[in-house]
C-alpha cells in the first residue's frame, strides 16, 4: 500500500538509489560557489524541508548529520531543486561563518588540478583544531 500522505509526495517523486540515497550539493546561494556535497536518505531530506536546515546522512557515521551541529556551521535553506531526472539535489544554503568544510575552508572543492597534481588553492580561513578541539 502506497503512503497517500501529501506531505511525502515530494520524496516520493525522486530516485533513489538502492541503499535509498540521493546525491544533494550544497551551493552558496550569494556566489553561486559549491561549497559542498553530501547524500541525503528520505528522513534527512524530510528533517530538512521541516526544519529549513540542512541534514545530511553520514555515511562514515551511519547516521543523520545535521549541519554544523559540531562546527556551529549550519546551512539554512533557501531553496531546493532537483536535476530533470530527480536523481540529485540542488540546495541553494546560507551557510553560518562562510566555512562549509572540515577544513575550515569555504568550501571542499578547494583541490584543483595543476598538471598532474592536487593543488589545495583555497586557504584555510579557520584552523579546524578550533572549530573541533572540544
């Protein structure tokens, strides 16, 4: 039997994959950066649209992620979208301190590709031993 209830139709539109996950890029919705990606199952993704922060599934942990809960660094969400074959989110985010990467980065793509080597090109606005060193 089919959940009729209205308020899960939105998650029932999408495509997960078989461990009922779904790809979910976060991107700061002022510059247009990506500042991060992560998956969501359908309990992230409905704590989410409830509660207008982001939440995340750890896939190291096994368990919701919320945003920032450790760092301070939460994501408010502006909006959220999905690709043209609803198997991948788009989160257009406020992000809290302008650091969505462990790293104390503003972003985790900060590797780019010069020649034949990984080259950290974003610096570290925050030392993540005083984001994390509880």
């Amino acid at each position: 039997m089919s959940d009729l209830n209205p308020r899960h139709a939105c998650l029932d539109a999408l495509k997960w994959d078989a461990q009922g996950m779904i790809p979910a890029i976060a991107q700061d919705a002022d510059s247009g950066r990506v500042l991060m990606f992560a998956f969501m199952n359908r309990q992230s993704l409905q704590e989410t649209i409830d509660s207008g922060t982001a939440v995340y599934w750890s896939r190291s942990r096994q368990r919701l992620w919320r945003k920032g809960e450790e760092s301070g660094h939460a994501q408010r969400v502006l909006s959220i979208r999905t690709d043209c074959d609803g198997d991948v989110l788009l989160l257009s985010i406020d992000q809290a301190g302008g650091i969505a990467c462990h790293t104390g980065r503003e972003s985790c793509f900060f590797h780019q590709l010069q020649g034949n080597f990984w080259v950290a090109v974003d610096p570290v606005l925050k030392d993540p031993k005083d984001i994390y060193g509880k």
